[in-house]
C-alpha cells in the first residue's frame, strides 16, 4: 500500500502519529533525548531559565514535567525507542551518572541504555563495565564538559568504543554556546586514530554545518542528528545555508532524528515541521524519522 502523500508538518504534538503515520512508519526513534536524576535534571532547567544570561535569548523549558508525564508525551507522540544520554561536567559523576542510567532503563524496553565519561582516572574501567552490561548508546558534550577528546586519557575509551561498534553521540559544535575544544577539528583529530568510531554528531554540528557534513562524508560510521536543526529558534543564531541542502540529501542514510526532548523551548512538533519544510523529500524523511537509526541500533518493528 502507497504511503499517503504528506503535504505539510505537523502544526502541533496532537498532529504528530497521524504525521508519521501517513509516512508509512511504525512510530518515531529519537536518537537525542534526555533522561537525568532528579537533582541533576532540576539543575539543568534552572541553567536554561537563564538563558538570555547564557544565550542571549530567553529559553523556555516547553516539558517541564515530573518524570512519569514526560515518559507519557514520548508514548502520545509515537517515539518508540530513545537514550537518556547522560553528560557530566566534573570528574566523578560519570560512574554513578551510569549506573543510573542502566537502573532507568530497565523501567521501559523502548530505552536505549545510555553511558558516558570523562577524562579522569579509571575511566576505561567504568566504560568498560557500561559497554558489558549492555549499554547502547554513549554520550559526550564537549563544550558542557570543557574537555579535549584527544586528551591521551581517552585515547583507549576511543579504542574500546570503535571495537565495540557502539554509537557515541557528540555534542562538539560550537553553538548555542562555544567551548575551548568544540569545532570539527578535535574530533576530526580523534577519528583520524579511530576510523571506525561510530560517531552522532549532535546539532547537525551547529553551527559549523558544512565541516562536520564533511566528516559524515569521509567516515561512513558517522552519523549526524538533527537536534534542533533548522528551527526558527536556532535559525536566529545558527542559520543554516540552504545550499549545503544536496549535502543532506545525499548524506540521507547518515541523518538520525533528534529532539532534545524534554528541555527545549518550543514543542516537538517543531521539529518534524522543521525537518518536513526542507522540502527533500518522503524518502529521506522516513529514513531520517525510523529507517536509519532502526538500523544502527537493530529495531524492528
């Protein structure tokens, strides 16, 4: 049976199963969520409730909800399967941040276990424990972290992750807000050891598009997701050049949905509208919204 044509983006969250519905897919895979401990998740919006102080802009939480309703948007909206993506930015959290993890996901099978780390001693031991008690998916935020990912330290959880084909999702760019080792270069310098890391490029790689397009083109195990890409929110601070659009096309088995659900400041129909309104076609939305990351993370439906 024919997929119905779909003419427009969803205009709100009620809109977005009859969206991906009349796409001819089974549901949403969001590469880019977030789940955190209580405390921490409290710290994190109240860093966004300043945003105009951080940003320039105000950033209002648009899912500030206690965690039970948050799991329940996620359900209403059809995305069946997503990460919690933890990211500490100090020695000493990355363990127990793990061991969170691992215990939250065990609540619903459409988590994907997630795991993180940081520079520090014993790192190789926590990741290792992670990778064998059946972590998914990594996370590293460099610019929150303030770290270098060449730091020699890491060099062999680089190794560690490469072998065991796990996706690391990267949040390197240098926007919203720049960071001492973000940009393309560092991480270009880290898989140039490791070419079969396989890498997520959170945000697209905002705001330095076209470098970290570059990269999904010369590693075929990296991946980019679409993070807040092309909303009329960060299009105010990181436009994104509309000639660089065949680059996506053809880069349209490596581009993974991403949401930044819960914390972000508009509703997550914005997102697919975003992404529908580049106009690339059916194809490459049911690729973007299911098929590729089904694939990297072997879902079925």
């Amino acid at each position: 049976m024919t997929p119905a044509l779909v003419t427009s983006g969803p205009a709100s969250d009620e809109d977005v199963p009859a969206y991906w519905a009349a796409l001819g897919l089974p549901g949403l895979i969001d590469t880019h969520v977030h789940f955190l401990p209580d405390a921490m998740q409290r710290k994190v919006w109240a860093y966004f409730d300043n945003g105009r102080t951080h940003y320039g802009a105000d950033w209002p939480v648009h899912y500030r909800l206690p965690l039970e309703q948050r799991l329940d948007v996620l359900v209403a909206l059809g995305v069946r399967a997503f990460p919690t993506l933890p990211y500490p930015h100090k020695p000493g959290m990355a363990a127990w941040l793990n061991d969170w993890s691992a215990d939250f996901a065990e609540r619903d099978p459409r988590i994907l276990r997630s795991a993180t780390f940081f520079p520090e001693p014993g790192v190789e031991a926590y990741v290792q424990r992670a990778i064998e008690h059946g972590a998914r998916v990594f996370k590293v935020h460099v610019q929150v972290g303030n770290y270098d990912p060449r730091d020699p330290s890491l060099d062999p959880v680089w190794g560690m992750l490469a072998d065991a084909g796990l996706p690391v999702v990267t949040h390197c760019g240098s926007r919203p807000i720049p960071g001492s080792f973000t940009g393309a270069d560092p991480i270009a310098q880290v898989l140039a050891r490791h070419p079969r890391l396989c890498l997520v490029i959170a945000h697209m790689g905002m705001h330095e598009y076209a470098e970290h397009l570059d990269l999904a083109a010369a590693n075929e195990r990296v991946y980019l997701d679409t993070t807040m890409f092309a909303t009329a929110y960060t299009e105010a601070f990181a436009p994104f050049d509309r000639a660089l659009l065949p680059r996506l096309a053809d880069l349209g088995d490596r581009i993974l949905l991403g949401s930044d659900f819960p914390s972000i400041p508009y509703p997550y129909a914005t997102q697919l509208a975003a992404l529908h309104d580049l106009d690339l076609g059916e194809d490459w939305l049911r690729a973007v919204l299911w098929h590729n990351a089904a694939a990297l993370f072997g879902i079925s439906t």
